[in-house]
C-alpha cells in the first residue's frame, strides 16, 4: 500500500501545481489590464481549472489517507 500513498502523493501535487498555475494566469489577466468582458471570459476558463485542481488535490489526499489506512 506503500504504493498507494506515492501515487496519491504525486496526484495531490499535480493538482497543487495547477493551483499554481491558476494563481499566476490570474495576476497575469490583472497585469493585462483587459476590458471586463474578456476579462470574465477569461476568469471563467481559470475558474474552471481552479475546481479541476482542487478535485485533483483532494483525490490525491484521499488515495494517501486510503494507503495509510490499508497499509
């Protein structure tokens, strides 16, 4: 089940990743200076990345609290 917590592990930092990315696509859309109609259209796109991550982040979490529990 060792197996099991690295997996999870590596799948919970993918998803803190893209948490990241999405961090940085918005200041980059604040620094742009965009009218708010792109801007929202934008902003749509990185929230919707915004809850694929998380769910990626928390499967993760849940893939390493099921190898520990098994383990």
């Amino acid at each position: 089940m060792a197996t099991l917590v690295w997996i999870g592990a590596a799948v919970s930092l993918l998803g803190v990743a893209a948490l990241g990315w999405c961090i940085l696509y918005v200041f980059r859309l604040r620094k742009a200076g965009l009218d708010d109609a792109t801007m929202r259209a934008r902003m749509q796109k990185a929230v919707l990345i915004n809850f694929a991550a998380l769910a990626v982040s928390t499967l993760g979490l849940m893939m390493v609290v099921l190898g520990i529990f098994l383990g």
